[in-house]
C-alpha cells in the first residue's frame, strides 16, 4: 500500500493537484494581502475564505483522479486479486489530498514567513482555524473521488469542481446562518473573535464524518456509506444551531489595549499593534487640534476593543479607528484614506438625510466646513471657509464647539447659522 502511495504522488493526479493549490494559494494571497498582513489568526481565517476556490479545484482533482482510474480499468484489476476494493480508493485520496493540502500550506507558509517579523499577538486558537481548513480539503477531495467513480462522464471533474464553486458561494453570502458552521468557507470572521470550543469540535468531527462517508460511497461500500450518514447527520445538528458567526465572542487579550505614551492617546488592539507607529502621525495631529475643545474626542482608539453592545455615535469622547483591512504585508497602514473617515466621522451629524429637504442641504454647509477647519483645509468656491480662518483662534475653536452640540442635537437653525459668514 505504501509503495502504490508513493507511485500515485509521483505519478498520478496528486503533482498537478499540489502545483494547481500552491499556484491558487498564492494568487488569493496576493490579492488580498489587507485581510491577513501581520496576523496569525487573519492568516488563518483567510486560508477558510480561500476554501471557496480551493476547495472547488480539490473536488476536480478528486474527480479527475477516479475518472482517470476508471479509464484505465483499475477496479477490474483490483476485483481479479485478493486486495479489499476500498484500498484503492483510499490511496488515490490520500494522494491527492496530501499533495494538494502540502501545495496549499507551500503558499501558505510563504505568507507566514512575512507575517513572523510583523505579529504582535500570536493567541487566539487560531492554529484550530487551520486545521479546520485541511478537514475541509480531504472533504473535498472525497466528494471528488465520489463524482468521478460514479458519474461516467469525462467532464465530469471540471463540472463537479465549478457546481462545487457555485454551490458554497450560495450558501457563505446569502442568509444561511442556520448551516453556517457546517460550510467549510469562512467569510467575515474578523481576526480577533474565536468560536466556542463546542462549536470547533462539532464541525471537525462534521468534516471527518462527511469525509467517511464520501469515501465509503466511492467505494460503493453502501453499508458503511449510510452508517457514517447517520453519523454525520448526528454531529450536524447540533453543529448547526452554533452562535451567530457574525457575532462571535472577543479574545480578550488580543483586543487588550496598545497606547501611545506621549501625546494625546491613540490606542490600538494588541492584535494590531504593529499599526501604532504608523497610525499615531497621522491621528495625534487632529486630537492636538481637538484639544480642550468642549464635546470633541480627547482619543482614539481601536473599534476593535469597542464593546459589542456599545453604540459608535458622534460625541462619545472617542474617535474609533477601523483597523481590520488596514495592514499591507511587511505591517505598513494600507490605506490612509480610510483612517481619515475614520476622522471625518468626529464633524458627523445625528440628522436624518434627505435630498429634498433645503433646511438640510443649507445645514450640510456647516458639516463641511467642520471638516475643512478640522484638516486645515484652504479655502475654495465649494467651501469657502477663509472668513473662519480669519478670526482669532479662540474663536473658531467656539464655532466648532457650538457646531459640536448643534450636530449632536440636529439643532438646523443653528447649522444653518454656523454656516454663514460673520
């Protein structure tokens, strides 16, 4: 068995498996490089998300492998020898998966390497994530094995695999919280929540499940198909009524806090720490201007460490910083325009919008010039803020702070006033 193992990863469909994976690992890493640049856990939850088109290529392979098999007549050789018929069916699996899940990690262990001199926090059960993934691959490669010993058809790999694609992309974007743990893909888990032990054990022993099952029906053995069925079946239900997975619990010490120790504070989650130098130029500058100013934030800290229950609105003291996406591979701040929504969000409003209301539009100037002093912006025909400019500073300083408490109450006479010259 070990030597018909080491002729199918030499020979057979396993070679094309482990360089199609490590070619495709390498390319969904390379497009996204914000959703995991400088953490271990974000590393692994984007290997889940990658399952979308890895494990689509996996159930090809698996399928090309049987139908490859069956094309050159193996099952009449095995029934002419004393070899169990499953035999066969478990080598070529083990092949294909082994080859295609060690191209995968090849891609993988590549991001890893620049993820090492970056992470500043390497918990959180993240490594539970990752083995969740290879489960999901040897799925995969099963259900394959089973399309192609049991559909005749020579399309039936490139079928199987873009029915494969289709049919997880369904079921992760569309509402389906109810089976939600029991889909290989991961999409929207950020990287510092972790899922209940219960809920990881019960999908694991899902994906075993399902893998025997599969595998049991590629080899026609129908008994043992529908025992490990009844099996799956058993650890699904119980899988399936898991938590919201857009609503998981927090690693406690990942969101920990990270401070600046000089200048007005700026914050990050422990897990992006990595993001404080180069966040805090960029942040420190606008709360040195909101300083002393009555109702402006006095700090800013990581959403993150936001607690779940507690509301993001204008004037609570904090300006929240959204780092999720923010990291580029070597641990530089990817975008610098989304932290400075993240700013702009200091001058919003609680007033409804409405396009046909000219109270509003009129009020909508004041927002804009909020935004103009607070960023030194020069003035222009779209915003002509020169006549704030030219008071002194402890008056414009008041103009802000009365646009502060009219944009909290949606005050519009106010707003409307703010906005004309004086």
């Amino acid at each position: 068995m070990r030597r018909i193992l080491r002729t199918e990863l030499r020979r057979g469909t396993a070679p094309l498996a482990a360089a199609a994976m490590c070619g495709a690992g390498v390319w969904m890493l390379v497009v996204h490089p914000e959703d995991w640049g400088g953490r271990w856990a974000g590393l692994a939850n984007y290997l889940r998300t990658s399952l979308l088109i890895l494990c689509a290529l996996m159930i090809a392979a698996g399928a090309w492998q049987a139908g490859r098999e069956r094309r050159r007549g193996i099952d009449e050789m095995v029934g002419s020898t004393s070899r169990p018929g499953w035999q066969p069916v478990l080598v070529a699996w083990l092949a294909v998966t082994l080859a295609g899940t060690l191209g995968v990690l090849l891609a993988f262990a590549g991001a890893a390497a620049l993820v090492v001199p970056v992470a500043t926090y390497s918990g959180g059960g993240w490594w539970w994530t990752l083995l969740g993934g290879v489960l999901a691959l040897g799925v995969a490669t099963a259900g394959g094995m089973c399309v192609g010993r049991l559909v005749r058809w020579r399309l039936a790999a490139p079928v199987a695999g873009l029915a494969a694609y289709l049919f997880l992309g369904i079921l992760t974007y569309w509402d389906t919280e109810g089976v939600a743990w029991l889909i290989p893909v991961q999409d929207g888990r950020s990287a510092y929540q972790v899922a209940p032990g219960p809920v990881v054990a019960g999908q694991a022993g899902w994906l075993l499940a399902l893998t025997v099952t599969l595998l049991a029906l590629a080899a026609r053995r129908w008994m043992a198909a529908a025992l490990a069925g009844v099996l799956a079946m058993g650890v699904a239900v119980p899988t399936a009524t898991g938590p919201d997975p857009y609503r998981l619990p927090v690693d406690p010490e990942a969101v920990a806090l990270v401070c600046t120790d000089t200048g007005p504070q700026v914050c990050v989650a422990r897990i992006h720490a990595f993001l404080l130098d180069d966040v805090t130029p960029l942040v420190q500058p606008v709360l040195t201007r909101l300083d002393g100013i009555p109702g402006a934030p006095d700090r800013a800290v990581d959403d993150a460490a936001r607690p779940v229950d507690q509301p993001q609105v204008p004037g609570d003291g904090t300006i929240w910083l959204h780092l999720d996406q923010q990291a580029t591979v070597r641990g530089g701040l990817a975008n610098q325009d989304w932290l400075e929504y993240d700013l702009w969000a200091v001058t919003g409003s609680n007033c409804p919008h409405d396009d046909d209301d000219r109270e509003a539009e009129r009020a909508h100037l004041a927002g804009e010039l909020a935004h103009a002093w607070l960023f030194e912006v020069p003035a222009s025909p779209d915003v002509p803020i020169d006549w704030l400019y030219a008071l002194p500073m402890p008056a414009q300083r008041a103009w802000f702070a009365d646009y502060l408490r009219a944009a909290a109450d949606c005050d519009l006479p106010t707003l409307i006033r703010l906005g004309q010259p004086r």
